[in-house]
C-alpha cells in the first residue's frame, strides 16, 4: 500500500502568497484556484521552470495564522522555508541570516554549500541526511542488493565494529537503520543488537559503505541514479565535512539540498516512492516500515526517520532515556520528520497531503517544533 494511501487525506492545508524576504520569488507559476485543484491526484514540479502555486484561501486555511506561523520561522533565523500542498507550493519565504557572534565554529557558514539559480542557500541538511539514505536503503532492498535481516558484516569487511565476531555478527543492516545496534559511538560494544536504542551518527553512518558495496557505486553515483535525477533535485549532491575529521564515511560527507530540492525529497515519500508515475523507489511497502516504529524500545523512530503521535519519544545525541509523549504535541500524528542539526527539518504529513521543509542556523527557541506546529495548526479549516 501506498504511505499516503495509508492515511485519510486531509481536504485541506497551509498556504500564504509566493513571497520572499526579497520579494516575489522567480520561477513561480500563477496560483492554481480550488476548483482547478478539485481531487486531482499529487503535482510534480518539473525539473526547472515554473513551479505552480496555490492560493491559500481556495484550501480553507487562514492565511494570516500561516503568516505568523513564517514570521516566527524567520525570528528562529530561518534561510528558508517552503510548504507544499499535494506537491503545489503554498508558501515560500527566503531571509538573510548573519553569522551569530555567540557560535565560535560559525556553523551555519560552515554547513552552506553555496546558493540555487534564484540565490536561495544550499546548504548540509546534517542528521536531516539520514532519512535520505533510508530511501537509498529502500532502493537497495527493492533491487535485491541489499537484506536488512542479513548481518552488516555481509556488505562491511568484518571487524568494522570492535565488538567480537560473534556479537559483530548479531548486528543485522536493519539495526543500523533502527538505531539499534548495541553499540556505543566509539563502536564498542555496549549489549546486544536490538536490545538497546541510542541515536548513534558514527554507526548509522555505516550504511554509506554497506550501499556501496552492494551496489557497486559510489555514494554520488548511486544516490544520483537512485534518487535525485529522478526527482528533479538539481541543487543537491555529497559534499565533504573538512571540520569533522577522521570518521566514517557517512559522517565527513554530507548531503547538501535547498529548501526546494528537500522538499521535492519529501513529495517522493508523500507519493510513496513514486515521482509522476514513474516508481523510484520500487519497493511497494518500504516506508510503510521505515515509518513505523522500527523497534519498541523508542517508538518514535523508524528507519532513520522520527515519528510522531506515538506515547514515547527518546531524543538528543546518545541519549537512552524516554519522554512521555510524542515528538510534536501540536502537529497532526501522522507526520513523519527528517531533522538535522541547526534545525535543518523536512517534515511529511500525509493526512494532510502536506510537506515542510526549513533550512537555517539553531533556532533560539529550543521548542521550534512545536512552537512552529501550534502556528500552522491554528491555519487549519
């Protein structure tokens, strides 16, 4: 089954006029009205030219809570925000960001890979990339290249971790994907795969070489012939991490996306894999698991995705310890959300046939998610 048709579709969702902090953004086809809209199945923008709008008075949303809910992003230092409705945009909004004195490293400067055609920022979407490569792993798996039951070591050289073989043979590619290998960031061995969840970048990061070898390809060629040739993403790629030094592959690279091309990745996972009838992922029911909770240790994680609306939710780096409640109490609990550090988010709703991306430098409030949530929510019809 398809992972939208997996939920009841919402009528209606956010929309504000096509603007930018710079005025009327270029590329921007004229609004499409309610009627033309009617029940007509997902858009999808071509790979350049005009993107096609919608208004949000045709959807029902109050235009004025989804202005506030953009002035707040762009108070959170945003440099990009773009909201779709069933692949159409509704809202589009650009700011420039300068460097804030309190971050030493200059991260922001660091993580921007440079600007689009219409100077909007590229930059390194962080953890965001993780749910990236769940796709890429999808792909793989729907290939036959790849057995997520079948122990890491299959793809890896044995003795990629510094457990001992028979528990390194225990940690299945599926483990990588879950978060739940057992292992510590410094791959020692802390307990059995699967009986431990700890978000872990320098273990996931291995699924970037365990792709590699099943394939044949290297990250850039199988992540272009996989997903972003199909979809139309021209402004991303791999890019390299010099600050981050001597670590495994999938963590010196990183992916590097605009606010467009991320939510052009998250039209993809709206359609289930599929980009204007063309079927990229071709795996029928991949993101029904990988949006689902992929062990019950931290439901609220699946394959490399976070989850909302479950009761339980365990965040921040290493952490083990679980909160009540789930990921975002203000957004519908359908949604599903690839987040990064400096708050890099693509979020996918699929009850509301809705996707958000957000680029930009840490947020100041440390309650973004929900604080964001509670603004468009108000929006709804």
């Amino acid at each position: 089954m398809n992972y939208r048709s997996s939920f009841a579709l919402g009528a209606a969702v956010v929309g504000v006029l096509l603007t930018s902090a710079f005025g009327t953004l270029a590329g921007a086809a004229e609004a499409t009205t309610d009627k033309e809209l009617g029940d007509a199945d997902l858009y999808f923008p071509p790979r350049s030219g005009a993107w096609e709008t919608v208004e949000p008075e045709t959807v029902g949303w109050s235009k004025e809570a989804i202005e506030e809910a953009l002035l707040y992003a762009g108070e959170q230092r945003s440099t990009g925000v773009v909201i779709l409705y069933r692949g159409r945009i509704l809202a589009e909004r650009y700011w420039q960001v300068e460097r804030d004195p309190k971050d030493k490293l200059d991260r922001l400067g660091k993580m921007t890979a440079g600007r689009t055609a219409l100077g909007q920022s590229i930059e390194d979407v962080a953890s965001a990339q993780k749910s990236v490569a769940s796709f890429l792993v999808g792909v793989a798996e729907g290939k036959g290249l790849v057995d997520l039951e079948s122990p890491a070591s299959r793809y890896l050289e044995k003795g990629w971790s510094k457990a001992t073989p028979e528990q390194e043979a225990e940690i299945k590619v599926r483990h990588l994907i879950s978060m739940a290998t057992g292992l510590a960031g410094n791959h020692t061995y802390r307990g059995p795969a699967g009986s431990i969840w700890m978000y872990n970048t320098p273990v996931y990061s291995q699924i970037v070489n365990v792709l590699a070898a099943a394939s044949g390809m290297t990250v850039d060629q199988y992540t272009a012939k996989w997903l972003t040739e199909p979809a139309g993403m021209t402004d991303s790629r791999w890019a390299p991490r010099p600050w981050i030094g001597d670590a495994p592959q999938g963590n010196t690279i990183g992916f590097v996306t605009s606010a467009r091309d991320l939510a052009r990745f998250g039209l993809l996972v709206l359609a289930g894999g599929s980009w204007d009838g063309r079927d990229v992922l071709g795996n029928p029911d991949y993101l029904e698991r990988a949006l689902a909770p992929s062990q019950q240790i931290n439901p609220s994680y699946g394959f490399l995705w976070w989850l909302n609306g479950q009761d339980t939710v365990t965040r921040g780096r290493n952490s083990t310890e679980a909160h009540k409640g789930p990921l975002i109490r203000t957004a519908p609990p359908d949604l599903a959300a690839a987040q990064g550090a400096l708050g890099r988010k693509c979020y996918v709703v699929p009850s509301l046939d809705l996707v958000v991306t957000r680029l930009g430098d840490q947020p100041p409030d440390k309650a973004f998610n929900d604080e964001l949530w509670k603004r468009l929510s108000r929006g709804a019809p």
